[in-house]
C-alpha cells in the first residue's frame, strides 16, 4: 500500500489531514465488510380470503376491488432499504398462507424456528387472533394487524404482542361524526343493512353520536333486491322519506346493495356518509401532501396501477415502523426495537402528524382521511375537537374509555 502518511508529511497540514483521510478510507476497503443482519418479516394470510374478493352485482358487475395488501408491504420493504444501508441490515417479506385459522400458530412457530422471524404483519379477520394470540404470548414476538377494525380486538381481547395499524372501527366511526358536526350537520338519517357487518357499524356509528353531542332523528333496515313487494324497506325515496328533517344521511351497507343505487333517489336533497359518498380510512390515493404523492406513485408502479387502498398503507406503515426501529437501536436487539415502536416511536405515516402506539391497546394513533371517490374532504382530528392530552385521541377509545390497560412494558 502507498505509502500516504510518509509522503504528506513533506507537505502542509492541510494536505496532510486529506492523505490521512485517503489512508484510512484505502485500509477499511482492505477490511472484510460485516455481513448485514437479517430482518425477516412474516406476512401471515388466509388463502382465499373472501375480504379479498371484488365487490360485484348481476352480471359480474365489478362494484369496488379489492386485494391482498401485500403489496404495502413490498413497498415498505423498498422504502425500507435505505434505513437498512444506514443500519446494516437487510428486510425481507416472506409470505405464510393459511388454509385455516387454526393453523396460524404451527406457522408461527415454524418461522421462527426455520428463518428467525421475530415480526409478523397479520392480514388476518377477527377470528384467527384467537389461537394466534395464545401462541404469541409465550414467544419473543411483535405482531401487526393491518387489516381487521374489531373494537374487541383493542378491548377485552387485546394482548401486548399485538400493534393495531389498522384504524379501529371505534375511530373511524369516531371520525365521520366529528366531520359532521365540525359542518353542523348534527341530525341523521340511518339507513342499517341486512348484513351483521352492518349493525356492527351502526352501533359504532351511534355511539360516536353520542359521544360527540349529534343526533340519530330515525333509524331504518333495508333489503337487497329490487322485489316491489318490499318496496317500503328497498326503495330509497320511501327509505329516506321521514316526517323529521334532518342533515345528512348515514348508510350502513357492507355489501354495497343498497348504497351504490341511493345517490340522486332520495327523498331530500341531503349528502351520504358512510358506506357511500363521503367515507371515513386510513388512506386515499388522492392525498397530495405530506409525501403522499411520492407514497401513492411508488406502491402504483410495484402494484402494477393499482391504487393504494387502507390496508395497503397499513402494511406500507407496519415495515416503516420496523425499519425505524432497527435504525433507532441497531439490527441486534429485538427487545430495544420493539419497546421502541410501542413505547418511544414517533413514525412518518405521510400524514402530517408524527404517529405513536397507545400503551394501553397498541393501537396506532392517526389522522383519519374523509375522502369521496375523487379527493380528501377533511382529515380527522376535525380542527376545535380537542383532548386534554393528545388530539390525536380524540378519536377511538382513550385511556378511560377503554377496558384493555396494558402495561407500558413492551
């Protein structure tokens, strides 16, 4: 090797630092690089997933897509490359389909032993937390829901292991009714579907009236189908007939039967929410601040066109969460990393806010988007709803509304 620190001892010291600096950049080429660490993440999944399933009418009518969020994740894992250079580590996704519910906690196990997985993103109904969880609780393992909205699952069911990235359906409801009553828009017209789902929603939705001082003026059930027979429970001029006037109309509909034929049919000349015409998620791909743009156009080109929907960010937002982690305490430690992501992180979701974990149900806290079809109407927390704490809390159950107490410990 040249030698560098002899020959600039004849020159300045000026020089003599910039052929030091040469020496010492020439000698760590020499030195064998460490291998990076591994970072393996778990995407456990059902196969066939009817969530999964494109909404559709007669005659194979394609009313709403629908896909796996795995590719948020892909898109995390990208994104996630730069923080792993920084790091040295390396993050995969690697997927786990199910055939059944009961085999999540054979496949967890498996991975741990095959391939060291210590994080798992879960795209899994409300079902399957049941016996994962049992499993989960005796391992060294953080897991992510990024696609189920169950209260229970923050409530009486939640379990430490367990980070909620999804928005709970409590916080979404919670979001709708701030965005009507920031507008005044404090009387409403519910139409409740015949699917379990939508009475689901319909509780969620009357609680978060309550909570935020509105009113339910009539609640009303209808069918599917166009049978004039039951005309009085299917018709949406008659359902939206009403001898109470009231501000906007709230439609709980899973299976899109009624409220994709409701629009420009009712009775009065009132806006929908709900499962149409404005809806409360987690993301929009219309979003143009706050590095949206740059989110949106990044999973488009992995997707092959396809629009980032909620769940998508979830699993985009779960691998961010890790990366961070792994940058903010090092590739080796599991237990550092994951009492940072529930304890200390404050994370980019590109929404504006920084976001954190609650300690008492691992639920992320966040800005929800009210968006229609076409753009983003408002964002929750509604500006003048406050929280004596964090606003961001103001939506979903805070700490004394909840029944799940965590302790802080990761």
């Amino acid at each position: 090797m040249t030698d560098w620190k002899g020959r600039c001892r004849k020159r300045s010291v000026l020089l003599w630092l910039a052929c030091t600096l040469v020496s010492s950049n020439a000698m760590a080429q020499q030195t064998p690089a460490e291998k990076p660490a591994a970072i393996v993440i778990g995407f456990l999944e059902l196969e066939n997933d009817p969530r999964h399933s494109s909404l559709t009418a007669y005659g194979r009518l394609v009313i709403r897509e629908r896909a796996s969020p795995f590719d948020g994740v892909r898109a995390g894992i990208e994104e996630a490359a730069t923080a792993g250079r920084i790091a040295n580590a390396e993050f995969e996704a690697i997927r786990i389909p199910l055939k059944d519910a009961r085999d999540a906690p054979d496949a967890l196990r498996r991975a741990m032993s095959e391939r060291q997985v210590r994080y798992f993103i879960a795209d899994l109904p409300s079902a399957a937390y049941a016996p994962l969880l049992s499993e989960a609780r005796s391992k060294n393992v953080l897991l992510f829901n990024i696609s189920e909205i169950d209260d229970d699952l923050r409530g009486k069911s939640c379990a430490r292991e367990l980070v909620h990235v999804i928005p709970s359906r409590a916080m979404l409801a919670d979001a709708l009714v701030q965005f009507l009553v920031a507008r005044n828009w404090k009387n409403v017209l519910v139409l409740e579907g015949p699917d379990p789902e939508d009475h689901i929603l319909t509780q969620a939705f009357a609680r978060s009236m309550k909570k935020f001082g509105a009113r339910i003026v009539a609640q009303k059930t209808f069918v599917s189908g166009n049978d004039p027979r039951q005309r009085d429970s299917n018709n949406p001029a008659l359902l939206t007939a009403s001898s109470s006037d009231y501000d906007a109309i709230f439609v709980a509909d899973a299976r899109l039967d009624l409220a994709r034929d409701i629009n420009y049919r009712t009775s009065r000349p009132r806006p929908l929410v709900g499962a149409i015409g404005l809806e409360a998620g987690a993301w929009n791909w219309t979003w143009e601040r706050n590095g949206g743009p740059q989110v949106n156009s990044a999973f488009r080109r992995i997707s092959r066109g396809r629009k980032m929907q909620d769940t998508d960010w979830a699993g985009w937002m779960a691998v961010k969460m890790i990366a961070e982690a792994t940058l903010r305490k090092g590739a080796a430690d599991f237990a550092q990393q994951r009492d940072f992501i529930v304890n200390e992180g404050r994370f980019d979701g590109a929404k504006g806010a920084a976001l954190s974990v609650r300690p008492w149900d691992r639920q992320l806290r966040q800005q929800i988007f009210m968006a229609t079809s076409d753009a983003v109407a408002g964002v929750a927390p509604m500006p003048g709803f406050l929280h004596q704490t964090e606003t961001l809390d103001t939506l979903g159950f805070d700490s004394r509304e909840s029944v799940c107490k965590l302790e802080r410990a990761g």
